[in-house]
C-alpha cells in the first residue's frame, strides 16, 4: 500500500492543505483536515517531477496534489489504467534518451524533406501536370518579366530571323521539344538566356552582340532546350512553393499558377536551377550539339567569354555556376552524331 504525504489545493483558492494520500481499489484516496475525497485512478493524472521540483497530480475540477515523494509519485503513475495515451507519452518523456532521438528523427524529417522531397515531388508534379499549365506559368512569367526587366529586342529584324532559321533547320534534322525563340533587350540581364515554363526560350540582345558565331549562339540556345526537355523551370516554381508543390501534384490545382509566375523570374536569375539541373541541360545540349555537327566547343567559347566580362551583372553564369568544370566536356573534340 503506497502512501505518502503531500499538499492539496482545491482548485477554489491557492491555499494549500497538508494531506496525506493513499492508493486503495483503485482509487486514490486523499485525506487531510476537512477533506476526505477518493478520486478514481483513470481520472488521475500524474505529472513527473522535474529535477528537484515536487511532481504535480492533477485531479478532475482543477485540483491539485503536490507531493515531493518521488518513489510514490512513480508507483502511483504505475498504478493507474493501462492504455492511456499520455501514459505512453509521458513514458517516452521521462527518458531524454527518446526524447532527444525523436528530436533527431524530426529534424532528418523536416530536412530530408526539403532536400529531396520537395524536389522529388516537384519532378512528379511537373510530370503530371498538363502542357497547359506550363504554358500558362510561362506567359504570366513572360508577361511579369516584360514590366520589370525586359524590353523589345534592338537586333535588326534580318539578324533575328537568320538565328531563328538556323534553330528551325538544326530541330528538323533533330528532335527539338516544343519551344519558341524570343530576342529581348535587358540591361538587367545582360549576356543571358532563359528557358521559361513552356517552351519559351528568351535570348537576350547582349547575349547575340557578344557572340562570334552564330553557332555559339545555338549552343546556348541548345543548353536552354536542355531545360525545356526537362521542364526544370517548372520544377524550379513548384520547389519554390515547397509543401505546395505537393498540394498541386495531388489536386491537380492550377488555381495557384499565377502565384508560381510571380517568383520565376527572380529564381532564374538568382542562380535557381540546380547543378543536378544544369548537368542535364549541358547532357542534352552536348549530344544536340554533335547531333547537330556543331562543334561543342561554341558553347565553351560563349560561356567563357561571358564569364570574362560578368563581373559587375547578373549573367547567364549567375545562374549557371562552376564554369570551369561544366564547359571542360565540351572542349573534348565534337563528333557528328
Ligand atoms: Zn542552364
């Protein structure tokens, strides 16, 4: 029979009453001067001392049993019902050993999540999207970076169409995914070239005037089909919007696309894309490239040179980084394929 003294407070008034209590057929029985309650023990709740603190019994009607006897505390908390929930919990609380091993558990959750998750489950939405969606995302982005950082293109008309020529005639000999060209003007942007969800494959002006071939150009433009084949724009977005990407790959709601358009732009040129993703990009341009009997070297040539005078503006290598490492396959002599 466990028993053990403590104060009891009524829930009325702070005062506290010297008791003493005691378990009996399932009951805890508290008796003191002027009290004499027996509570049954499923409506008991015990709380563990902390460090040297007295542990806390808490009672139906906001009564409260102190006591300092630790060893009864235990044996009380022993006593009551099995199958209680917060019994098990405050098993597992008792043991810092669990708790802090739960802790890690979490963290490796939270973190696993983000770092392979979210991704993971924006290649499954961008996969399972429609085209359509894409497309949208595409020309709100468009549309969006037109306002702030993109004006129409000052190349001559003739110059412009001769690069899209090339790429028409280069994606006939070629599979090409769907996409279309675009020249824009961006001091912003400078020397730059961006795949946005869709297809839409932007040049800018500064990119074109840099250049000295035209086939530099069409590596460029190849490395950006790269993205477009993988959809990685759309990935980008729906990583950006995290947990939600998940939401979108399961509803197959496209009512949040404009909130996707809204951050895309800055993404892409705050070297958003992944390494992982610019890997695949320069894959599918490498093997576009010789398929194309063009020399891989043009693309090295073109980041270079942009590499060289990017040293004050946003460029095509703020969001393409480690140069060095990624251009060296395409210095490798090129074979038509
Ligand atoms: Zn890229």
């Amino acid at each position: 029979m466990t028993r053990f003294s403590g104060d009891f407070f009524d829930g009325l008034t702070s005062r506290a009453h010297p008791v003493t209590a005691s378990l009996e057929a399932g009951h805890l029985r508290i008796e003191g001067d002027g009290i004499a309650i027996a509570v049954p023990l499923d409506r008991v709740d015990v709380a563990p001392p902390v460090g040297a603190a007295r542990g806390v019994v808490h009672l139906p009607e906001a009564r409260e049993l102190h006591s300092a006897d630790h060893a009864a505390l235990s044996e009380l908390a022993k006593a009551m019902p099995s199958g209680r929930p917060e019994r098990w919990a405050r098993h597992l609380e008792s043991r810092l050993g669990y708790a802090l091993a739960a802790l890690a558990v979490s963290v490796l959750i939270v973190f696993g999540g983000l770092r392979w998750g979210v991704p993971a489950m924006a290649l499954l939405a961008s996969h399972t999207l429609p085209a359509g969606v894409d497309r949208h995302i595409g020309e709100e982005t468009l549309l969006l970076m037109e306002k702030i950082s993109l004006s129409p293109s000052t190349l001559p008309a003739a110059r412009q169409q001769a690069l899209a020529h090339q790429l028409a005639a280069q994606c006939r000999g070629q599979a090409c995914p769907p996409h279309r060209l675009l020249f824009r003007d961006s001091p912003l942007f400078g020397a730059n070239a961006m795949a946005l969800p869709g297809g839409t494959v932007v040049v800018t002006d500064a990119l074109v005037k840099q250049s000295h071939h035209d086939e530099e150009v069409l590596a460029v433009i190849a490395h950006e089909l790269g993205h477009v084949q993988h959809r990685h724009s759309l990935r980008l977005a729906l990583q950006s919007i995290g947990a939600g990407a998940i939401l979108v790959a399961v509803t197959g709601d496209i009512g949040s696309v404009t909130d996707l358009a809204a951050g895309l732009p800055s993404l892409l040129l705050q070297s958003g894309y992944s390494r992982d993703m610019e890997r695949e990009a320069d894959t599918y341009a490498l093997a576009w490239l010789n398929a194309a009997c063009i020399p891989p070297k043009r693309f090295a040539d073109m980041l270079g040179r942009i590499d060289k005078d990017a040293s004050d503006k946003a460029s095509l290598l703020d969001s393409h980084p480690g140069t060095v490492e990624r251009i060296r396959p395409f210095l490798a002599p090129g074979g038509c394929t």
